[in-house]
C-alpha cells in the first residue's frame, strides 16, 4: 500500500508539471480574448437558421474557454435573445470539445496531431449540428418584444427612446458600456480568478483520475482492445457520453489512455464526448430547445466521434500520435521544457487556484454586505458564466435595479422595487436553473 501511494504521488506530480506551464499560457489567451472579444460582440453573428450563423457559432464558439456547464446558460441566453436554434447548437456542440486554454494544454500533453485536431472536429461537428437542426427542426416565431412597436414608431417619427422606456437590447438603448478598470487588470482577473476557479475542480479530479488509472493499470492492459475497432470506439463513448468533465481535465485522462494501449482514435472519441454531453446539459437542452433539438445534439456528437474516431485509426498512423507522447514518460531530455519551468509553473499554478478561491469568496461577501436585498434560492449555478447568465438575464426585468449571484451559495439577490417573482422564476427557469423561491 505505501509503495501505491508514492507511486501514485510521484505519477500525479509528474503529470501536473506537465501541463502547468501551458495551462497558465492558456489562461493568458482566455483573459485576453476574454476582454477583447466580449460576449455582447458574439451575439449579433447568431441570428438567423441559416448554414452562415452556424459557422459563426461554430468559429466563435472554439476559442472560448467554456466547460460543458458554463456553456449550457451561455447558449440559452444566445437562444434567447434571438440566436436560431441551429446556431445555439453549434455553439452548444463545438464550444466546450475546445477552448485556447484546452488547445495549448493538448498540445503541452498530446502533441501537435491531437492539438490540431480537436479544435478542426469541434468546428465540423458544430456546423453539422447546426445545419441538421435547421433543416429538422422548425423554428418557432420568436417572441414579440412588447416594446417593438414603440421603437417603430419612435423611429418613423425620427427619435430614439430613451433606455427607461425599453427593457430589452433591440433598441439599442441598453449598449453595454465599457467595463471600468485596467484591460490587464480585467483580463488577470477573468482568468486567474473566474476561469481558473471555474475548471478547478474537474481539472484536479481529471489529474486525480489520470494518474490512478497510470498506476492501477498495466501498461499493456488496453492493449487487448486493439483490433477490436468500432466496438472499442462504442466503449469509450458509452463511457464518456454522461461523464461530466472539461475539456482541460479530460486532457490528463485521454493521454493515460493512449499510454495503456487505447487507439489514437478511441482516445478522441473520450476527448470530443467527455467535455461535449453530461446529463445537465441534455435536460436543459431538452427542456428548452426540444426533444428534436436534443436528439440532433446527441446524434450530431455520437455520430461525429464515431466517424472521426475510425477514420483517424484507418488514415493516420498510430505512431504519429504515440511518437508525440515520448515526452510524458521519456528519459529527462525529451522533456519539452526545462524542470525549473515546470515545477515554477506547478507553484504558480496552485498558487493561483488557492488565492483565487479564498479571494472570490472575500469579493462576493464584501458585494453581499453592501446590498440589501430580496435573496432567492436558485439551484444549479455551477461557475461564473452561470452566473453572468442569471445576472443579465434578471437585469432586463422591470422594476430590477440589480443583480448579485452566488454559485458557491445557490444565492440570487435582487434590488429594486415591485419587481414581480412569478416573473424571475420563469426567467430562471428558462435559462435552464432550478428556482426554489425566496429565502
């Protein structure tokens, strides 16, 4: 048992100071596309059913640093305000497979051949998603806005109405201002508080998996599956399809499997599914979009890990992958960056994940203790963008004058006058939380 345990600690060291240096760079990447290419620029390019707004949703969707959580109130709200339900799809299906900070980290563990193709198989998947459900799915007429006709009107007399008159963002009174603050202060803050702190959790469970499954299993334990083909593939999507993972964490896990005999392929199937579908996401889904949108959803992941899944096993060499990973397990000179760099990462890394979390939890009761409010129990907030979804989405109501959402809390407070309940469940509901009512 004490040689398991230091075996299992030397391997998860190992494996964190691996990846620590390009996680870090990744969340570099996310804070600056974070700040530079905010959310209220991606909405306008998912409007219509067409195979344009899926590609849009699809190529915008890539880079984001969204988890398979933080993905579902995003999207809802992108469908929300206007997106058609093929590009709310295709963003739903390419956005958590990838992101800027999954590719590096990809890179840092798999090598350039899996690094390369997961963001290409997000895009394919998410525009096929997102064509099949515009030709499958009958959109619905969107909500009438109640105050359309007010801002025809104002606009035939040569006016504008005033941000008091309209509670929505089709007038364009309700421009996002610019956020206040440093830019590098912002994007520090977005990415080593919100992001990191958000895929912190399954990020260290990944690890945690990772290097049981390197001690516990032989090295050639998958190798039996070889040859086995189509079923092997079954297998692992079988498995991966309700696992609820990011797309950072299930990194660790694919290349302890390729180590163990999987295929290359195999391997990709885990890394598309794994971050792609949960149980969470496929309610929402459902319950929002409909039974047909969710089977397009589900058809379009299954089928596209399927296919590129077997394909990469019959087109490209199993040693163009396995030759990338020589650096995980190699003698120290195949290391691709030196151990100071990595260990330094390592510390940094933790560094920031404790910080941030005693940090986040300091911020919001500091925000808590200067509002006085109507607080609500609402369940299923599980990172930031769950609750930059509740806020916004609460924000637009009448009679709200402000928003604060706790995830760690299951805790929405509210501040303004004769704002109507029955109205902030439905919302919440919508957007595909779990509203219990006043606390």
């Amino acid at each position: 048992m004490k040689e398991f345990i230091i075996n299992y600690l030397e391997e998860l060291i190992y494996l964190v100071n691996e990846m620590a240096p390009w996680l870090l760079l990744g969340l570099i990447f996310a804070g600056l596309l974070k700040i530079f290419f905010p959310q209220n620029k991606v909405e306008k390019y998912l409007g219509k059913p067409t195979t344009k707004s899926a590609v849009n949703a699809s190529l915008l969707g890539i880079p984001m640093p969204l988890c398979s959580c933080g993905v579902i109130p995003t999207g809802i709200s992108f469908f929300r305000n206007g997106a058609s339900k093929g590009a709310t799809n295709s963003f739903l299906i390419s956005t958590p497979q990838t992101g800027v900070d999954s590719i590096l980290a990809t890179y840092s563990m798999l090598g350039w051949p899996f690094a390369l193709l997961r963001p290409i198989v997000a895009f394919i998947t998410g525009i096929a998603g997102g064509i099949l459900t515009n030709l499958l799915v009958k959109e619905k007429p969107a909500p009438q806005n109640p105050y359309a006709n007010f801002k025809l009107d104002t606009q035939a007399l040569g006016k504008q109405p005033d941000a008091a008159s309209c509670k929505d963002d089709s007038c364009g009174c309700h421009e996002e201002k610019a956020p206040k603050g440093n830019a590098f202060v912002r994007a520090t803050h977005y990415a080593f508080i919100e992001l990191l702190q958000d895929i912190a959790k399954w990020l260290i469970i990944g690890f945690l998996i990772a290097a049981f499954i390197s001690v516990i299993l032989p090295d050639d334990f998958f190798s039996s599956f070889r040859g086995w083909g189509f079923l092997e593939i079954l297998i692992i999507l079988a498995a991966s399809i309700p696992l609820y993972i990011c797309a950072t964490g299930s990194i660790p896990i694919a290349a302890v499997l390729l180590l163990k005999g999987v295929s290359p392929g195999a391997a990709l199937v885990f890394l598309m599914a794994g971050p792609a579908t949960n149980v969470a996401t496929m309610t929402v889904i459902g319950n929002t979009m409909g039974r047909k949108s969710l089977a397009v959803y589900l058809a379009t992941i299954t089928g596209g890990a399927i296919l590129f899944g077997l394909l990469i096993n019959w087109l490209i060499p199993a040693d163009l992958f396995m030759s990338q990973l020589v650096h995980i397990h190699g003698e120290e000179g195949h290391e691709m960056l030196p151990q100071w760099v990595q260990v330094s990462s390592t510390i940094l890394l933790f560094g920031s994940l404790i910080f941030g979390y005693f940090y986040e939890r300091f911020e919001k009761s500091q925000k808590t203790n200067t509002m006085k409010l109507t607080t609500l129990k609402v369940e299923g907030m599980t990172c930031s963008h769950c609750e930059a979804s509740v806020v916004r989405n609460l924000s637009k109501l009448e009679g709200v004058d402000e928003v604060f959402a706790d995830k760690n809390t299951s805790e929405v407070r509210l501040k303004g006058k004769q704002f109507d309940l029955n109205e902030v469940g439905r919302v919440l509901t919508e957007i595909g939380y779990d509203y219990k009512g006043e606390i």
